[in-house]
C-alpha cells in the first residue's frame, strides 16, 4: 500500500534530510511504499531532490509553493489530492528565520517570520486534516524547535513563532486523538542547516547534522498504529549553543 507523504521545505536542510531518510528506508523495508510529494519556494531544490529519491526506489514528485500564500497552500493540496487521492502524512517543516537583537527586529521581520512559521503552517494544516479526520487515519508532524519552549536572546520573534505553532500542536492533538490521527512535534536544538547562513560553520562542531533528525521523524513514522510519539526532542550532546 502507498503511503502518501506531503513534506514543506523538503529543498534543504532537516526536510531534505527527511525526504531521503524515507527513501532509503523503503530500499530496505519493500512493504512499505512512500509516495512524496515535496514542496518549497525553490523548484530547481525539489526537483533534485526528487531525482535522488527517484534513483534510491521511491516515487516522488516536486510542487513548488510558498506556504505564506493561500492560493499556493491550495494549489499544493488539490494536487495532491489530484494525483494521489490522499494524504497520509503531512510533514510541516518549512520555518524561516530571522535571527537579531530584540530592537533591531523589523515590522518586515515580524511579518516574514509569521506569515510563514505560523500562518503558512496553520492553514497548510488546516486545509490537510480533514482529509485524515473523514478516513480515521493520518499523521501529521510539526518540525517546531527547543526555540517552542526556551527563549534565546537573538530568537524573539522566531521563539514566538515557534511557541505559537507548539500551540496549534497542542490544540490539534486533541482533534487528532478523537479522530485517530497521530500529531508530533519534533522539537531540535541548533542543527547545521542554510538557515543559519555564515554563523553555522563557526558552530558546525557543535551543532547535530539533519539526518540525526530524519532517521527519528521516520522511526516515529513506522510506529505501529496503536502507538503515536507525541514528542521528539533532540539537543547536541553539549546542549544549547546560544544564549
Ligand atoms: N536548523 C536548525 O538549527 C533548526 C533547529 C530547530 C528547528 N528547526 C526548524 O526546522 C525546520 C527546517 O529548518 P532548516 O534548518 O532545515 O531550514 P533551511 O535549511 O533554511 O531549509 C528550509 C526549507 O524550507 C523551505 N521554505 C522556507 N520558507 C518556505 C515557504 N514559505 N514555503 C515553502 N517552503 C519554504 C526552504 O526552501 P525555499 O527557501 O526555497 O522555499 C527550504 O527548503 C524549520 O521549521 C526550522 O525552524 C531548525
């Protein structure tokens, strides 16, 4: 059987890292059969990625889309449904971030950061889980962030992003729980992704890769279906790098 799986800001970095996770995994398990359709703002990202899990064994196609637009949120969503019928797993991975001294933050900032982390990510959702409420069955992850429940100076409106999509996790899970739908949050500590731009390479040491959180965000994937993770959290072994 085919397990349809929908991955944002599967370009780069931990949803990268996640869509080749799940295609080696089927190269080595044949009974279980990923079908995933990968997202971002960047298609010439996606397409490559598709061709890598294409060549490892696995079906997956590239639909460019920026999760801060409805109309992209839409289109993304019909097609899916279009191609696939379904959708049994909704990775929401994409966040951006915009990482400055609390005063320095702009109203540009501000709006960026939100239109993504939180209003792309509840309105992606949004569109998705009724789809998995009317078949009893899905699974849905947020990749949020330890910054969902520590404040880091340079992280303040990335934290509230952060803490705001912990809350929509918390509200889902209970519609999940009446409905048979898993909702986890995978919340990582500093991973060496592009987000972090220049300043990753000086923390790189110190800093875990992206496959340390795919390998667990499939793990969680292939529980049995009476048993859901709720919650993943993962720091480097030294903890938290920044203050
Ligand atoms: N790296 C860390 O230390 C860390 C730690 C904890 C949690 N996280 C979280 O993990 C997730 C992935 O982070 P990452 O470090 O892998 O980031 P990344 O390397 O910057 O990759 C982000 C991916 O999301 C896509 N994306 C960004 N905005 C989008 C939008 N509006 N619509 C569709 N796709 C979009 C990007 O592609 P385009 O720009 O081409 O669209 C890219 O493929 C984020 O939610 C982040 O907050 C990261």
């Amino acid at each position: 059987m085919q397990n349809i799986i929908l991955l944002t800001g599967a370009g780069k970095g931990i949803g990268k890292a996640i869509a080749l996770e799940f295609a080696a995994r089927a190269r080595s398990n044949p009974s279980f059969n990923p079908v995933l359709v990968l997202c971002s703002r960047t298609i010439t990202d996606i397409e490559n990625i598709a061709n890598e899990c294409e060549a490892l064994g696995t079906k997956a196609v590239a639909i460019e889309a920026d999760i801060a637009n409805l109309d992209d949120i839409d289109r993304l969503v019909t097609n899916t449904l279009e191609k696939f019928g379904t959708v049994d797993c909704l990775i929401n991975n994409a966040g951006v971030g915009r990482f400055k001294s609390f005063t320095e933050l702009s109203e540009e900032d501000f709006d960026y950061t939100m239109s993504v982390n939180m209003k792309g990510t509840f309105f992606l959702t949004q569109k998705v889980f009724p789809v998995m409420e009317s078949r009893r069955s899905g699974h849905i992850f947020f990749i949020t962030s330890i910054a969902a429940e520590t404040a880091f100076k340079s992280s303040s409106i990335y934290s509230m992003s952060k803490f705001g999509q912990k809350g929509l996790v918390e509200a889902l899970r209970l519609y999940g729980r009446e409905c048979n739908v898993k909702i986890t949050n995978v919340m990582p500590g500093a991973v060496y992704t592009p987000m972090w731009g220049n300043a990753g390479e000086e923390f790189r040491n110190v800093m875990m890769m992206p496959e340390d959180i795919a390998g667990p965000v499939v793990n969680a994937y292939l529980q049995p279906p009476r048993t859901s993770v709720e919650e993943i959290v993962m720091r480097p072994v030294g903890g938290d790098i920044n203050s």
